[in-house]
C-alpha cells in the first residue's frame, strides 16, 4: 500500500497556488517531445490520487496539447504547472512546482525512446516507451497521435 501526503505548491511568482489531496510517494519523468519542450527538460511528474485545487484560476493559461490532454501553466510567470487528462479530469502536476519535495521515489519513467542521450538517471526504474504507454493509456477510437 502507497502512503500518500497531501501536498501544496505554487508557480514562481506565486500568483497561483495548488493543492494535491492525496500525493503518493512515487513520481515519474516523462521524456517525451512535448514534455521537453514545455518544461525545458524531462517533466517529473506527480500523480494524485485526490482531488487537486487550486487557487489563482484567473491566472492558470491551459494549452489543448492533445485531443484528450491540456497542459497549464501561470500567465504571468510561465510556470509549468500541470498535465491534464480531460475526460478523467486527472491532473498530473510539475514535482518542480511543489513545495515540498522530500520524501518521493523515482520510480518510472515514460516516452524513453524519445529520451535525448545527453542525461541519463541513476535511480533503477520501470522504464515504458511512446507505443507501450499509447498501448496502455490512449482513447478507444485508436487515435494514439498526440498534437
């Protein structure tokens, strides 16, 4: 059984705060294109089991990445803040945002085949490529595509 804390953060310039209910100890990178981009290296990513709040919504800029995912970000400082999956409403914060980061595992990492080979983490993870994670987790009408 994953032992879960209830976790707070906020962007850079503190106009936007969030609340994760139920934060489990594992995280995970993801090393995808996007990813990359959005956040200018892996997105380590946490996944909550609860309810995530926030306040400073005025200030939350959301960018349509996919047919089912949105990504979040401050309007004023840039921060990368959150993946959004829509139809579950699951939201998958930015570890970087958080703040407190003590006390997670590494524990997985996605999208390894795009992975740039300039880096590489010590830590022993589960390791998943593009089209296992498309496998396990893309919509049922098989458009495994990401925009």
């Amino acid at each position: 059984m994953t032992t879960t804390h209830k976790k707070s953060g906020r962007c850079l310039c503190g106009a936007v705060h969030f609340t994760v209910e139920k934060a489990p100890e594992n995280i995970n990178v993801c090393h995808c294109e996007m990813c990359r981009r959005w956040s200018s290296g892996p997105f380590f990513a946490l996944h909550g089991e609860g309810p995530v709040t926030f306040e400073g919504d005025e200030y939350i800029e959301r960018y349509k990445s996919s047919e089912w995912a949105e990504r979040g970000f401050c309007r004023v400082c840039g921060t990368s803040l959150f993946y959004r999956i829509v139809e579950s409403d699951q939201y998958i914060v930015s570890v970087g945002a958080l703040d407190d980061q003590a006390g997670f595992v590494l524990d997985s990492e996605i999208f390894i085949d795009e992975k740039p080979p300039f880096y590489a983490f010590a830590n022993k993870t589960a390791k998943m490529t593009g089209p296992e994670v498309f496998a396990l987790f893309a919509p049922p009408d098989g458009d495994d595509t990401p925009e």
